[in-house]
C-alpha cells in the first residue's frame, strides 16, 4: 500500500475524469498512484486527481522525475515530436499516448524562415473523457519546446474509434497483455 504525503501549499489539479481544474489546500494527504510525464497522479479522500509537473514539488518528499529533460538544443526531426508525444500520459494508464494507440497522424510543415508547424491528430480512449483537452494540452506543449518549432496544434478525433487492439507491442507489454 503506498504511504501518504501531504501538499506542503495549496495548488492547482485536474479532477480525474472529469477534467475540472481545482486547488487542493495546503495539508492535503495524497497517495501518489502515478508519477509519468513529469506530472503526478495522486489519490485523495475527495478522489483521483492530476498535478501538473510545475506544482509536483508541493507534493511534501516527491522527487521530479528525471524522464523528462528539456530537450537538447539541435536540430529537429520528425522522431523528436515522436519522442515528446512519448513523455505525454494517460493520467489513469501507466502507458504513453503513442504506445497507447491515440495518435492517429503527425504533419510537419516548414516555412521558408525553417520554423516549423506540427499538427497532430490524436484521440482518447474513451469518447467523454474530461482529461482530452489536459492531455492535448501537454502533448502541445511539450512538440512547443522543440527546436524550430513555432506552433503546435493537437486535434482530438473521433474516427476512427480507439480499440485496446491499437496498443502497441511495447504497450501491451508494459500493461500485462502480453
């Protein structure tokens, strides 16, 4: 059973699956269950909730997770936005987004000046799930700190519908289904 930690400050968290974005008060006792991405998921009395990985340091003995460094200055490559939508979690599934099976399409385009414009099109597990736009979000932001990019969009779709028959093999693995 995992020990409990307290926020040492008040900070903000999205409500798993709802996707509401509230404040826990300072004290709060959580129970990390995830820690991916650079974000946490933790249990409370009150539910299951997602800190974003600039408020994990309120989590009182949590330590950020090294997985998710800065990525190094160069050039950039279409297996870089590969490599970022990698670091992009589930706040629920201990799987990232494109082992998953959610990412549907990436486009790059370059304009003369050689920024960079990176559509994605991806889609959730779930039609209703609150936690698309959060997730979304992150995977933008992280294709954002890319060299040479100058704008992210990421889509959520529809069609076609997720099955768990789009997880990868590393996925499957990684879940037990193999």
């Amino acid at each position: 059973m995992p020990s409990a930690n307290t926020l040492t400050r008040e900070c903000a968290a999205t409500m798993i699956p709802s996707g509401q974005v509230v404040t826990l008060p300072a004290g709060t006792r959580v129970f990390i269950t995830q820690t991916l991405g650079g974000n946490v998921t933790v249990r409370t009395d009150g539910g299951l909730f997602r800190i974003a990985a600039g408020d994990a340091a309120a989590i009182e003995g949590h330590q950020a997770a090294a997985e998710v460094a800065e990525p190094a200055a160069g050039e950039f490559s279409e297996e870089a936005v590969w490599g970022a939508l990698r670091t992009c979690f589930d706040p629920e599934i201990p799987v990232n987004i494109v082992d998953l099976g959610l990412i549907y399409d990436l486009a790059v385009e370059t304009a003369a000046d050689g920024a960079r414009s990176v559509d994605v099109k991806m889609t959730l597990t779930a039609p209703g799930c609150g936690m698309g736009p959060v997730i979304a979000e992150d995977a933008r932001q992280k294709i954002l700190k890319l060299p040479s990019v100058a704008t992210a969009r990421v889509h959520i779709v529809w069609d076609p519908q997720w099955t768990p028959q789009m997880i990868s093999e590393t996925g499957r693995k990684a879940l037990g289904l193999e």
